[in-house]
C-alpha cells in the first residue's frame, strides 16, 4: 500500500459475512468482503494475492471482492482475481465479484472475464445469489 500526495493507490477493507447480511447456509466466518480502493494493478495485485491466500488458509470459502472504489484495473488485477477463484476453487469455495462502475464492468468484458465472474451491482445482489444457491442445494 503507498500513499502519495493524499492518493491511496491500493488498500482494502475486510469485513465478514454476517447472519444479519441475510447469508443463510454459511457458517460464522465462513464469508468475507473485501472492499478493494484505488488501482488494482501491478502494484497492488501481490496484496490481493496474499489477503487471498491469507483468507482460504483461515478457513473462508465465500470471498466477496468489491470493486465499488476502484479507480483502475490492469491485467496483473484481473490475474490476481482469477488466481484467487482458481484457488478459492480448489479448496471448496468460491469468489464472487461487486462491480457496479461501468468503466471497470468494460474491461472484464473485453477480456470475457464477465463470462468467468458474475458482476454483481452490489454486496446485496451477491448475498441474494448465495442464499438463492443454498435453497437450491437444500431441496
């Protein structure tokens, strides 16, 4: 994270999933947001990386990265974001993507990565989709 002439180029805000957001079917602690600001890029991808990894290895299987805050996306963003699905995947989980800001919706759709992530417009339309898949796993 570098800070420079009151810019934060890249930080995030984690936060947990909790009963009250309405996630049903998930254990205590089992989900978590990231609040992603600033420039997910080059600079700022390996701290993705490493918050990803730290967050499967203590045991979270519903990652919600938000990107409401993002003022850039490069390439080493979008690699970070499909490494951390691919490893979210291979332990039993799942990452799931809020991206309400047209500008950054236009480069996940020029790659046809919105064809490998779900956009959701906000944190509520993800909780929506994951209570949605649990009452369909439960019948």
């Amino acid at each position: 994270m570098w800070r420079g002439r009151d810019k934060v180029q890249f930080d995030f805000h984690r936060r947990d999933l909790s009963p009250t957001d309405g996630v049903v079917g998930l254990a205590s602690g089992v989900g978590v947001v990231l609040t992603v600001l600033g420039d997910l890029d080059m600079a700022g991808a390996p701290a993705l990386r490493q918050a990803v990894v730290a967050e499967v290895s203590g045991g979270t299987r519903l990652l919600v990265l938000d990107l409401t805050a993002v003022d850039f996306l490069d390439s080493a963003g979008l690699g970070a974001m499909v490494g951390g699905l691919r490893r979210l995947r291979a332990h039993g989980g799942d990452l799931m993507v809020v991206c309400p800001e047209p500008r950054i919706r236009r480069v996940f759709e020029s790659c046809d990565l919105d064809r490998v992530f779900v956009l959701h417009p906000d944190v509520g339309s993800v909780i929506s989709a994951v209570t949605a898949l649990g009452e369909q796993a439960s019948v």
